[in-house]
DNA sequence: TAGGCCATCTGGTCCT
DNA sequence: AGGACCAGATGGCCTA
C-alpha cells in the first residue's frame, strides 16, 4: 500500500524546508504580513532597499503562511481520517453483532457484508411471516400450515435433506452472482428467484415458510 | 490471473 | 466551525 497513515502523519511537518522552520513562532502572531515595529534600521536604507526588504519578507511570511496553512489542513486531514476509520470499525461492529444473531451462521466461514444485510432482511421476513401464520393457525386450527405457492416442489430444504443437490438447481453458482431482490421487501415471497445469505447456507424464500414452521421456534439450520 | 471483498483515504455535502 | 455521513478511488488479500 502506498497510502499509509504514516504519509500523512501531521509530524512531516519536519520535511518543510529549514526557512520555515526558523522562525515558527510568527505563525501564532495575527498577521504575517504586518511590517510594523521590528524595523531596526529603515532610516538608514534608500527607500528602494527598504521596498525590497519588505517585498522579501513578504515573501518570507507568505511561504510560512502556507505551510502553516498546510499544515492546519494536513492536522485535520488526519482527524477527519481517524474519526472515519471509527466510524466503519463501529459499522462493522454492528455488522458482526447482526451476524452472531443470524440463523445458518456458518462456524468456519465468514457471511460478507452484503449477504449478512440480504440474510438479515430475509430472516426478519419469515420470521413475521411465521408469527402472522401462527395466529392464524392459532384462530383457526386447520387451516393450512404451509401455502402451497410457497413451496417449490424440488425444494424441500428440511434439516437433512439432499440440500446440495436443490441448490445445484435452484442456487446461483456463486455469491457474486447472488440476484439482487428489488421487491416489496414486504413481501419477498413474491419472488421465485431471490436468494439471500451465504450460498452454501442461504434461504430460498419460498421454503422458509416451510422451514420455519417445522424447525420451530424460528431456527433453521440446513444440512 | 481476474474478480470479489475489504480497509483506508479523500473531498464534498449536510447537520448541529 | 467542526463533526457525521457519503461515495469514489485505490491498493492489498484471497480464491477459483
């Protein structure tokens, strides 16, 4: 990497060159730029001498005055940096606490960011999808468990179930070629080919239903 | 080796 | 004014 905090650490400061370094107490004082009351000796110079002297100084002062200026951009550069890198450390804390929560949590692996939101999105899903099925069978006690259209007749996912062979058919080949869901995210259910979670572990959203209802309370662990 | 994922830096914008 | 948030850029690491 290139790049490294240390490239923009505020003690490079130390690489300006040594005349800004001479004197970078005038850098507190209010204006650089002021010639007023340290001129030792004005009298004695012709009046063009004097103009060059304060056009030198000016000079002087104004390169001090951007490296100060640098210097005050670089110091907060490297703030703003530090408070950002907390910032994703804190995004990415939260992304593991969600992680720990999901069902189908692999040990040895690890879900990506994306596929820990998709998994997280779908499992919120059934799992009020089970509570609101629930009540119903709990009004009505029999009444269908499972709605029909849920289930896909190749695909019946339940815990020891040849589940490599329905995802060889029904799972993308890879994670990287997961399918975006972009329905109501109300009603996932509503889409056939909307995969979520790692894909050797993911949901197929029309067997959740399915998997929830057997597996309760709301766990479902394939393989 | 290409592609995916990730961490970090960076500048812009919005908010308090 | 300073911090939070965001998106783009960049480079490293890993895997198929």
């Amino acid at each position: 990497m290139d790049r490294t905090f240390s490239d923009y650490d505020p003690s490079s400061r130390l690489s300006f060159s040594t005349s800004e370094d001479e004197d970078y107490s005038s850098l507190q004082s209010p204006s650089p730029y002021s010639t007023g009351g340290d001129h030792t000796s004005p009298a004695q110079s012709p009046e063009k001498c004097e103009e060059e002297e304060k056009k030198k100084r000016r000079g002087r002062s104004r390169v001090k005055n951007e490296a100060v200026l640098h210097t005050i951009k670089k110091t907060r550069r490297v703030k703003a940096n530090d408070r950002e890198r907390n910032r994703m450390h804190n995004l990415n804390s939260a992304l593991d606490e969600l992680r720990s929560i999901l069902p189908c949590f692999p040990d040895d692996t690890k879900l990506t960011k994306i596929e820990t939101l998709r998994l997280a999105h779908n499992y919120i899903w059934a799992l009020s999808e089970t509570l609101r099925l629930a009540d119903q069978t709990k009004d009505k006690p029999h009444v269908e468990l499972v709605k029909p259209g849920y289930m896909s007749p190749a695909a019946p996912l339940s815990p020891g179930s040849d589940a490599e062979s329905w995802m060889s058919t029904a799972s993308p080949s890879s994670s990287s070629s997961f399918s975006t869901c972009t329905s109501n995210p109300s009603s996932p259910a509503l889409s056939d080919d909307c995969y979520y979670g790692h894909p050797e572990n993911f949901f197929s959203l029309q067997s959740i239903p399915q998997n929830f209802l057997q597996n309760s309370p709301c766990f479902v662990q394939f393989q």
